[in-house]
C-alpha cells in the first residue's frame, strides 16, 4: 500500500481521542444536569438517555452498511447541535416560571398564574427530553460508527504477516498468544496506509536462513504488529473515559464558578458539535480517502496475483490459498493444541459468511453474524450492567450517616468522579497490554463480585466510610477495561471484512446491559431503602 508520514498515524490517534471525548461529552451533561432537567423525574432523563440510542444500535446492522461515514457524523453533529438548543430552550421555560413566582405579589391572578405555570413547565420539559433524546441518538451513532472506523483504521496500520505463500494472514492477538509465528517458514510484510521505520526486520527476512534467525524476527514483528493494531480503538476509547470526567466538571464548574443557568450551559456546548465535525473532517476523512483508495489498489494487485498464482501453479494452490485466507487464526485449546477458531461455535457461524462482504449479505445473515458476536457482547452486556447497578442502585444508597439525604448525596457523587477516573484510566490501557478471551469473561464476573460487595455493605455496613471509595475506583477499571479489550480483540479476531460490521453492531450490549440496570436498580435502590429504614423510594420492594 501506499505509506504516508508518521504524522498520519499521529494525527489520526488524535483525531479519534478528540471524536472519543467529544461524543460522549453532551451525554455525560445531560446526566449531570439530569435534576436541573426535572427534579421530579430523573427516571424520565435516564429513559430518554437511553432509549432512543438503543433503537439506533439495534437496527444499525440494517443500514450502517448503506450510509457514509461522513453522513453519519453530519448526522451525529446536527443532533448534537439540536439536541443542546432544545434543552436550552426548555430551560428557559423554567427560569419563566421561576421569575414569575418571585413577581407574584398579588391573589387575584393565582389561579391564572398556576395554569400558565404548569403549562410552561409541561412545554419545557417537553422540549428537555427531547433535546436529551437526540443526545441519545447523536452518541449511540457517533460511537458505533467511531468505532468501526477506528478499527477500520487499526487495520491499516497492522502489518500483515503471511506464510510463504501469501495466504495465512495472522493479523490477531491469537498470533501472539498462541506464539504461531514459531512455526512460520517465512512471511511477507505488506506495509499499511500508514506505516512506520519501527519495523526494520521485514527488509531482510527472506536473507537469512537459519530457522532460529527467522523465527526470532518474525516474533518480533508479531510483538510490534499487535501493539501497533491497537492504537485508534484505544485512543477512541480513552477520549469516551475522559468525558465522563470533563462532562461532569464542565457542568460543576459553569454552574458554581460563573452562575450559568442550564439554558446557558447547555447552548455553550452547541461548540461541542462543531468542534465534533471539523476534526472529522480535518483529521480522518482525507486519510479514510486515501485509505479507501490504497485498498482498492491492493486488491486489485492480490485478484492479479491470484490470477497469475492459478495459471502458474494450478487451481490446487489456489484452492489452499482462498482456504486459508478465510481462516480464522485462534487461541489454543484446553490440551495445547492449535485451535483453528476462537470457540468452535464461532468458526462454524461465520462460515458461510467471511467470503463475502457485508453490502452482498441478506438480512439473515447479518443477523447470524451479529449473534455470532457472543464471545464478545456477553462480558459488554455483564459488565456494564453490574456496574450501572451499582451506580444507579446500590451508591445512591450509600451515606455516613445513611439517613441524611445530604450525605447520600455527597457519596454518590464522589464514588461517580472516582468511578469515571477508573474508567479513564482503564480505557487508555490498551496499548499496554492485552488480556486472553478466558481473561474478558472473567472481569465482568469480577464485577458481579463488587456488586454483591457493595449491596452486603449498604444493608450491614461492616465497611462503612470513604475508603468504599477504592472499590469505586476499581468498578470503574473493569468496566473500562472490558469495553477497550473487548473491543479491540473484536478487530483482531474477526474476518478483515467483517470488521467494521462486527464492532458497530456489537455495541449495542453496552446499551442494552445499562437499560437493564437502568430498571432494575429502581428496585435494588427501594430494597435497600427499606432495609435502612429510609423513605422517599421510587417503587416498592418486591423482597
């Protein structure tokens, strides 16, 4: 392929932190700003946070695959745009209504006075919810697509090794966990888009032929290529950590720093969608471009080397090259020997479909692909509901004393920073290491674990003050960690062509496990409510 500058690669790590940061900044706002929105109703906030972008996740296997990126982030922004402008607007219907009780001297016009009140309050959070709904929208779409250009670009910065002839590309983790590379007579180094001097080894591979020479250097190749493949997703990834700390702090800040009113915070973040479509454009469009045309140049040169491949060596060769190009390189199993698929039933469900691309396949079998994505959206799904339970269910329950609504409060919203430093963190870890498929269901098991932790101490309180905080902070790590890990073996793992398809389909597990929590903590709330002899809960406990 045709190779760029290392200020490519540079700036589209930016780029994708900023995208990353940006999309999920207006989320994060409108939860902060969720009791400003309705004191009353923070449930209905949560809903419409929620709902609408889980519609989007869900149908996007449907018709991602018919629209640009580039018209799914102007779609992005102007929801974005719109979604600030209208809870703005809403807001002002409440410092009317606010202005016009202060000016009530007089019984006279009460009544009127009430009814126009209600009106305008009812209008208000009309507009509110709406406005958070297209924030629901706008970050479901912008994340999905983010991620599947993320990986998109993440493959064309991964080297591709391949056996002697050509066919075996071993482009996932399990390449490094199964060591295979030990086992590779030689290979070819088909440079990315955007390729590096760091790999100086594939200039002299083929000259030296001693098996242990060779197959050092190709290990180390290996080594390099899977950090390498990392970098977009994990930089996508750390910016979505981050904004649960600016969305927050911005809020905190504008509102007791300056004194601005949520009409006023709100409509300042309309820079956000602006700023979200000019670094799009400016850092990834071009480079997807290129990118796009690179890879069509490229296959043409593999069809023409095929071609040439078959007439030279008969169709036998050729028949073993398709083979193994639809292979999927795995980790080993339970008795050390190679396995050929990540789980069996994974191999099996992708069978009929890696040969083609995602605009040939029938609904069908999208559909298939997507639930074949288990491995996957099962640890996404868990983790993210345990967590979410905790933060919505269990936290706010928590305060030294319990029965002062005050100190509740106080602990809810130091457990909620400390818990999205942990995410940040975690999030931008995935360049450092990586963990097996063993390793990805075993955090979200840890995170029931916390949970369970967590429940025990709001009912018995036999650990009881702001040291609870350390588990907050690790809550947020392995929730962090699942969702970059996940993600990025999901680009390692699946067909080249299925990519893209594969990542923005499976994070609907994440929105799915939070709506789950979203419903059942009003419940794990009202339990421990009761069980402390507190008021004020939502539903009553079924236990």
């Amino acid at each position: 392929m045709t190779s760029t500058t290392h200020n490519d690669t540079k700036q589209a790590v930016q780029s994708f932190w900023l995208l990353g940061l940006l999309n999920n900044a207006p989320w994060v706002l409108m939860l902060a700003c969720a009791t400003n929105i309705s004191s009353g109703g923070v449930a209905l906030v949560f809903l419409a946070n929620q709902a609408p972008g889980l519609v989007t996740k869900l149908t996007a296997p449907c018709w991602f695959h018919k629209v640009s990126y580039r018209t799914r982030m102007k779609m992005a922004s102007l929801a974005m745009g719109v979604a600030c402008f209208l809870v703005g607007c809403g807001g002002l219907f409440n410092d009317e209504i606010s202005s016009s009780t202060e000016g009530d001297d007089g019984e006279d016009n009460n009544d009127q006075s009430d009814d126009d009140n209600t009106t305008r309050a009812q209008l208000g959070l009309m507009l509110e919810l709406l406005g958070v709904s297209f924030t629901s929208f706008q970050c479901s779409l912008g994340e999905a697509s983010l991620l599947a250009l993320a990986g998109k670009f993440d493959s064309s910065l991964l080297p591709q090794l391949s056996s002697s002839s050509g066919s075996l590309s071993l482009d996932s983790y399990s390449a490094v966990d199964n060591d295979n590379s030990g086992r590779l007579e030689s290979h070819n180094y088909d440079e990315g888009l955007f390729s590096h001097e760091e790999y100086p080894e594939h200039n002299n591979a083929h000259a030296n032929d001693d098996d242990d020479d060779e197959q050092s250097t190709s290990e180390g190749i290996l080594m390099k290529s899977e950090k390498q493949q990392r970098k977009c997703i994990t930089a996508f990834s750390s910016g979505t950590g981050c904004a649960g700390i600016v969305g927050y702090a911005y809020k905190s800040l504008l509102a007791e720093l300056f004194g601005w009113g949520l009409s006023t915070i709100v409509w300042s973040a309309i820079l956000f969608a602006v700023a979200y479509y000019r670094i799009y454009c400016t850092g990834l469009y071009e480079m997807d471009i290129r990118l796009e045309e690179a890879q069509t140049r490229l296959d043409n040169e593999r069809c023409a080397s095929s071609a040439e491949a078959e007439e030279l060596n008969g169709t036998a060769v050729a028949a073993e090259q398709r083979s193994s190009l639809e292979m999927v390189t795995q980790p080993q199993d339970e008795e050390g020997n190679d396995s050929p698929t990540l789980l069996p039933q994974l191999s099996s469900e992708l069978t009929n479909t890696t040969t083609k691309s995602v605009h040939h396949m029938t609904a069908c079998e999208r559909f298939q692909t997507v639930l074949s994505l288990w491995p996957y959206t099962i640890p996404l799904f868990f983790v993210y509901m345990t967590e979410y339970m905790m933060q919505a269910g269990v936290w706010p329950a928590i305060g030294f004393p319990v029965t002062s609504a005050s100190a509740r409060g106080q602990f809810y919203h130091y457990a909620n920073w400390t818990y999205q430093v942990g995410v940040f963190v975690s999030r931008s870890s995935g360049n450092m290491f990586t963990v097996s498929l063993t390793m990805l269901w075993v955090m979200p098991m840890l995170q029931l674990v916390n949970l369970c932790l967590f429940w025990l101490i709001s009912v018995h309180h036999f650990w009881y003050d702001y040291s609870l905080l350390i588990m907050c902070f690790v809550v947020g790590l392995l929730g962090g960690g699942v969702y970059v890990q996940g993600y990025n073996r999901i680009n390692a793992d699946m067909p080249k062509e299925l990519r893209e398809f594969a990542l923005s389909s499976a994070s609907v597990a994440d929105s799915v496990g939070i709506l789950v929590a979203d419903i059942s903590s009003l419940f794990i709330q009202s339990c421990i409510y009761q069980r402390n002899g507190i008021d004020g809960a939502v539903v009553n406990c079924p236990l």
